[in-house]
C-alpha cells in the first residue's frame, strides 16, 4: 500500500515538473520570436529612412552638377587655416565626386560657404627628456552651409566639430603655422571627413 502510494506522488511530481519546463520553453520560443520579429522592423525602418552606409556610392539631389566654394572665412587667429581647409576640400571634392568645382557663386548649382569659429591644439604627451610637448588634440570648429541656386539648405551644421591627434614637430604655438606633413594631415582627414558627411545626407 505505501508503494503504491509513493509511485502515484512520484508520477505528479514528474507530471508537474515537465508541465512546467513544456511551458518554459513555450515562453521562451515566443519570447525569441518576438526579439526577431523586431529586429526584423528596426532593421527595416533603418534602411528606409535614408541611411547610407561607409562606401556606398552616395549623390546629391538630381539637379546639383556643379557646387562654388569660395575661400573659407575665419574668425580664429589661426594662421592660414581657413586657406588650407579651403584648398583641401576643393581638392577632395574634385577627387571624389564628380561634380564641376568653381570659384564663381552666380554659375554654379550649390555653394558651400564656411566659417572657422575656432582652431586649437592641446598638448597630449610630453617628452620624458625635454618636456616639450610631442603630441597635441586638434580641434577645429567649423559653421558650414550647402545651398542650391534658390538658396534653399542641403547640408548645414552651424557647429562642424572636427578633432584629431597629431604629431609635433616643433614648438605648440606655431603647429599651425609650419608647413610639416601633420599640418598636411589635418587638411586632408578634415576634408574626407566633412565631405563624407554631406554626401552621406542623401
């Protein structure tokens, strides 16, 4: 009789604990399917919404064949930056699109017009030996602005924020100042880097 008795108890315990783990799995099937279902959506709303990758071949509105841009205005007393940053994304343009690039506003189907609010150089590593700085954070702040022959925006970021470690020749003050391969570099990554992004607009 107490045999009989235990084999029942132990047949709804084990009745009990695989109703409850069938209902676990259950749970947890949905749960994943749920997670999917909505990655899927997000997923989805990303790529509809404009976004263009790293690499993909991007362009401006249909009507933009040529873009004016002017020299660069500064309001740093940064020496030449606004010269340098000029040059190098009119040479970054031409070299990566294939838009006509002048100098006259009154001919061209856009202008990009851009301000230099500030230029700096922060020291980051000292020489253990001399303690003149060999490393330095510059940062440039930029107000740039696309416009069609309307005068309507396409591209317009009143605070352009570029930032970037370079190595130091000489002494802190005059980075900006010397004609030396970093100075080269700034020009360049600051150039790729605005260019990139107003293309990657559309």
């Amino acid at each position: 009789m107490i045999f009989g008795m235990t084999t029942r108890t132990t047949h709804r315990t084990t009745t009990r604990t695989t109703t409850r783990w069938t209902a676990k799995r259950r749970a947890a099937t949905i749960a994943l399917g749920v997670g999917l279902a909505s990655t899927l959506i997000l997923i989805s709303i990303s790529t509809g919404c404009g976004y263009h990758r790293a690499g993909n071949a991007v362009e401006l509105p249909q009507n933009i064949h040529s873009i004016a841009i002017p020299g660069f205005v500064s309001h740093s007393q940064t020496f030449r930056i606004e010269q340098l940053l000029t040059d190098a994304v009119v040479r970054e343009f031409n070299a990566r699109t294939q838009y006509r690039v002048i100098h006259d506003n009154g001919d061209a189907d856009a202008v990009l017009k851009a301000t230099v609010l500030s230029a700096s150089a922060n020291p980051l590593v000292y020489d253990s030996t001399s303690g003149r700085a060999v490393s330095a954070l510059v940062t440039v702040s930029v107000q740039v602005t696309l416009t069609d022959r309307q005068g309507k925006v396409i591209f317009e970021n009143p605070s352009y924020l570029f930032h970037d470690q370079y190595e130091i020749s000489s002494n802190l003050p005059s980075f900006f100042q010397e004609d030396s391969p970093a100075v080269d570099r700034l020009s360049r990554d600051f150039a790729r880097t605005l260019v990139a992004n107003i293309l990657e607009t559309y």
